[in-house]
C-alpha cells in the first residue's frame, strides 16, 4: 500500500503592532500600558534570529504607525526576506470607520511601509479582524492579492466576496465571489488572548498570562489533525512580537517548530507565496455548501482586482 503524500504548509504570521495597539485599538492614555509596545522591537529581534536558525520564511503584516515608530526593526524584516503586509495605520478597526476614512487609513499605511522598507504589501489582514462592508472592494480597487482577517475556513483559502446580504428575518443571500483569495484566521490561533493581560475600558479583565503548554495543547492539536487527518492545506497561527517574544514563550514557539518540522510533507511558507501556489488552475466562486440565494451584488459586472502597475500609474 502506498502511503499517503502529505503537503501541509505552516505559516508562522506576526502582526507587528508595537504601540499602535494600545494607541489605536484600546485608546491607552497610560504611558505604562503604551510602553508595552516598546518591547515589540526587541522581541523582533529574537523572533528574526529565531526564523533565520530554521530558514523560516514569514509574513508580518505592519501598521503604518508602527513602521514609522520603529524604522530599523521594520527594514530588518525586509532585508531577511520576509514578506511584509498591511495593517492599518494605527490599527484602527475598519468597521467603525466611513468608506472614505477607510480609505485614508489604507493610503497611510500603504505610504508608510513603502517610504521606510520600500515595500508594496499584496496582502492585508484587518487590525481586530473585523472588516467592513467597504473593505473587500478597496483591497481589489488598490491591488491587493489576498486578506487575512476572516473565519470562514480552516485549513483551505478561500475567495472573498461583495455584497452578502443577512438579517433575522431574510434567509441568508451570498454576494458575489470575487478574485481576492482569503487566508483564515481563528481566535484559538492567536497568542494574544491566551497570553496578554489586558484590563478593558469596559471594565471586562483579558486575563492572559496562560502557561505556554495550555497553548501548545491546541495549537499542536490543530497542526496534528491537519497532518494526520486532512493531509493537505495550510495553517495559519498569528503571533505579536510582544506577546510571544517573552522567553518562556519563544521556547514554547521552537518547540512548535521542531515538531511540526519533524513530519514528512510539512513546509514554512509566507501567506503570500501560499495564496500564489492555491490560486493556480482556480476562479472566483462561492463555497461548496453555499445555498443558491444570491443577492443585489450578482446583477453588477464583478468587481475587478486592480493590478499593481496601474494603481502605480494612477498613482503618478
């Protein structure tokens, strides 16, 4: 019996946030609770020299702020050969932002990793994963290959849409597939809510500080069933530098590592070189188990992604 082939690929994803978290997202006025951030460039640091002992190849996605905070850490991502994409520009969340402030946020940013590291992100992924209606058709109108801020997968990308329509009293009408692929995310992939400590300006306590193992229990037990039991796809864990760059935690990280590198058939990608390998033979369209109710989206031409050459001409 010939046994399986196994092609699992790991993308380990830093949101480089720095200070812009506590500035933008939680609304700090403490100087304590903002110097957190401080230490998200030392940690990258580590985490760089971490990556480069295992020829790990990763994607960070940066806010604008943060890279022009802390220029040096951020040209030191680029020059390592990571892929780097966008993250706001003091990580704002987009829902809570018109279309046209939206749009100023994504140009900030977009200026900012560009005039520091001379990077043009193909990849976005939305400060508190929470997009708005606008953000999908933005991304294709300003080029952008791929976002990494929804749910609606595990192990598989899948393509984003425009227009789905939802209430409580209307069945459930999918918008319109369009050609911007998304990497998922998940919660239970994500080192800040098991690790950081964070009161909340509505009184609600994040308690963190989680021993590492607990962690390791369900970020392994996710790598385990993915090899063993699906055999192919990717899975993508989301790391800060501030968070996971403590030392008991980078020891939890190379552990991880070792074990997933120890199995046949398991490479490190960035989420950019995996959207490119998964787009090849594949077109927009809807999920398997999507019904057939369509909405409004599907009666108006299909939004086009825009290519990189002409948002720089427009640009000019």
């Amino acid at each position: 019996m010939t046994a399986e082939i196994k092609d699992v690929r790991v993308a380990l994803t830093f949101d480089f946030d720095a200070c812009c978290v506590w500035i933008g997202t939680l609304g700090a006025k403490s100087p304590s609770m903002i110097s957190r951030g401080e230490f998200g460039p030392i940690a990258l640091r580590r985490i760089l020299d971490l990556l480069d002992r295992f020829g790990i190849k990763s994607t960070f996605f940066i806010p604008g702020h943060s890279a022009v905070a802390f220029p040096e850490p951020t040209r030191m991502i680029r020059a390592a050969g990571h892929e780097i994409g966008h993250h706001g520009w003091v990580h704002e969340n987009p829902a809570m932002l018109t279309p046209e402030q939206e749009r100023q946020v994504l140009e900030r940013g977009l200026e900012a990793l560009d005039r520091i590291a001379g990077a043009r992100p193909v990849g976005y992924r939305s400060p508190a994963w929470d997009n708005s209606p606008a953000t999908v058709s933005l991304l294709l109108e300003y080029g952008f290959e791929y976002e990494s801020s929804l749910m609606g997968s595990d192990y598989a990308p899948y393509w984003c849409r425009v227009g789905d329509e939802f209430s409580t009293t209307e069945g459930y009408r999918w918008g319109r597939p369009v050609d911007l692929v998304e990497v998922p995310v998940a919660w239970h992939l994500d080192d800040f809510p098991p690790f950081e400590h964070v009161w909340l300006r509505s009184g609600a306590v994040l308690q963190g500080n989680a021993p590492p193992s607990s962690v390791g229990e369900v970020w392994l037990g996710e790598f385990d069933y993915l090899y063993h039991h699906v055999g192919q796809g990717i899975l993508t864990i989301t790391m800060h530098p501030q968070v996971i760059g403590r030392g008991h935690r980078l020891l939890f990280l190379e552990r991880c590592i070792r074990h997933m590198a120890g199995h046949p058939g398991v490479t490190f990608t960035t989420a950019g070189d995996y959207v490119r390998h998964w787009r090849k033979g594949r077109k927009p369209e809807l999920p398997r188990d999507a019904g057939p109710a369509r909405s409004k989206a599907w009666e108006a031409p299909a939004p086009q992604r825009r290519s990189l050459a002409d948002v720089q001409r427009k640009k000019k």
